[in-house]
C-alpha cells in the first residue's frame, strides 16, 4: 500500500508507517477520511472510547515541544483504549548522552506496538522506522513533513465545502521552513486541487525547486492578488526568529503585506476557508477578527486532529478487521 493506483487500502500490503504523503494515493487519503468519520461518531458517544488498541503500547517521543498535536495523539490513543506513555527529552535519557536509537531498541524491548515521533531533525521518524519492529508516525521532523496535520487540513476542506477536488488553496507566510506546507502540498496535489503559495521572497527561496518538486503551483508575492477567487486561505505561523536572522524588515512590515485580514478574506470566495495550524501569533500573521469570523475552521481543525490520528492508528492497526 505503499505506491500509487486504483487498489484500495486494505487490498494492499499492510502499511506500517505513516511519515509522510508523498506516497499516498488519493484512495488511501479517502481511506483516512472514511476511518475518520467514523472516529467522530465514536466521539460523539456517552463513552468515547472503543477497545481497537486494547492491549497495545503507543509511545509519544516528542523530542520537541508541541501542545496540540501531543495532546491530539494522547486523546486518540486512549480512545482507542490504548496504553499510553508520553516522553520529551528533558525527562528522559537523551538529557544524559542517550542516542535516539538507543531509546528506540529500548521502548522495542518494553513491549511498545507505535512510536509517534515529533523531533527537530529532518528525517529523524525514518531513522526510527528503520529499526523498530512496529508503527512509526511522524508527528512533524524539521521543516521535512507534518503529515497528520495535513490530513486533518484536508478532512476539514472537504467536510466544510464538500470536496477538495478543483478547489483554489493559497498557503501564506513562512513556507520555507513549513513542513506542514510541504505534506499539505502533497496532499492537496493529489487530492486535485489547485495550490498558490505566497510568501515574501526571503521566506519562500528558489522558485523552480518548488515548480519542479510539486508542477502546477503557482507562487505569489502579492498577497491581494493571490486571494482572489480563493476557496481556503492557509496562514502559516511567522517564526520571529526569522526576522532576527534578517530575513524580515520588520514584524509590522511583514504583517502589513502578508497578514490575513478581513479584507483580504473579503476578496477570496464568499464560502471561502480561513485555516491555520497553530500556534498563532494573532495580530501579525492572522488578524483576531478573521480567527474568530464565520469563516474560520480553525477550531474545527484541532477537533478534527483527534479523529484523524484515530483513524491512522486504527488503519495501521488492521482497520477494517476490528470492531468498533
């Protein structure tokens, strides 16, 4: 299940990791949607909780700091009725000289069935699956991949305006070191849609890498112009870091020409999206009142995070076979 085609999901070889969606297939990612929806129903129960991952150990190795994504993976464990145990490198080993592999063999040796793994270098959840014997979900490494996220990113799109296919998404801000821009593009390419990035110059780099990694884009630097006729509009978060490497005027700056503000909002599509991973820096990327307008999925993203982890772990742990 590892390439692309017309099989389904379950008629594939078993898929034992998720690290990232360049190789999905469309009808795997509407496998992921489908397992999702019925994670939302469970839920919506008196008791949410279903006994799909009783028995199992899945391991949170957040080697960087996270709150929504480590709480969305804790919640989807233990609604699955997963054992769950949660781990930063501040508490553990690493503090002492210990390498990620050496906590890697050590988990496999204390019985546990996935490693979810968030961790600052690119590559790093690869690493990990190369030596450990069970599931390995990439919770985001450097500025590589982030693909859960854009799986929650495209269930919402497609939950909120019914489908992804031919739909105008421009993503806005710090693209460069975004890995969630990275999985999003993957995804949203093959899922159909029509992807615009819009950056400043310093925060996007070499175009024809971009062009010749996902053909199709289109790339902007005009914010005004990029969001008309848009059906979901993307701020990503502004590292500040950024602007003290050099690569910004100024925050005010930054924010005058590439700030999601109501007008721009008014600009794209009547229905359109407003979406943003989180955490934001309100008032510089993304104006309080656009967070809060009608138009904002915002809060239905980090609702919907839960489910979509649900749905990963309970695929990779044999879908279909079990009962919920």
């Amino acid at each position: 299940m590892t390439g692309h085609g017309t099989a389904t999901m379950l008629e594939r070889p078993q898929r034992r990791h998720v690290l990232d969606l360049d190789d999905f297939s469309r009808e795997e990612i509407e496998q992921v949607f489908r397992a999702a929806e019925m994670m939302k129903e469970v839920l919506t129960r008196a008791i949410k909780q279903v006994p799909v991952l009783r028995g199992k150990t899945v391991v949170n190795l957040f080697w960087e700091a996270s709150t929504r994504t480590r709480v969305s993976f804790e919640l989807a464990a233990k609604s699955l009725s997963a054992n769950v145990v949660s781990m930063t490198a501040a508490g553990s080993s690493v503090s002492k000289g210990e390498s990620l592999l050496d906590t890697v063999r050590t988990l496999q040796a204390l019985g546990a069935d996935f490693i979810v793994i968030r961790h600052s270098e690119s590559g790093a959840p690869y690493l990990v699956a190369q030596h450990f014997r069970g599931s390995v979900l990439n919770a985001g490494d450097g500025r590589h991949a982030h693909p859960s996220q854009a799986l929650l990113d495209l269930f919402t799109i497609r939950e909120r305006l019914g489908t992804i296919e031919g739909r105008k998404v421009v993503i806005i801000g710090d693209i460069l070191h975004s890995r969630v821009a990275r999985s999003n593009l993957w995804g949203l390419q093959t899922m159909g849609a029509h992807v615009v990035l819009c950056a400043p110059p310093t925060l996007l780099g070499a175009e024809a890498w971009w062009k010749q990694t996902w053909p199709g884009i289109e790339i902007s630097y005009d914010l005004d112009e990029a969001v008309k006729g848009a059906d979901v509009l993307m701020a990503l978060r502004l590292q500040r870091e950024r602007m003290q490497a050099g690569l910004l005027p100024s925050l005010r700056e930054y924010s005058r020409h590439f700030a999601l503000t109501a007008e721009r909002v008014a600009r794209a599509r009547p229905e359109a999206l407003v979406m943003h991973p989180g955490p934001m820096n309100e008032g510089i990327e993304i104006m309080p009142d656009v967070v809060t307008s009608p138009q904002s999925a915002i809060e239905e993203q980090v609702t919907n995070g839960v489910a979509i982890r649900m749905a990963l772990l309970y695929l990779l742990a044999g879908g279909s076979q079990i009962s919920l």
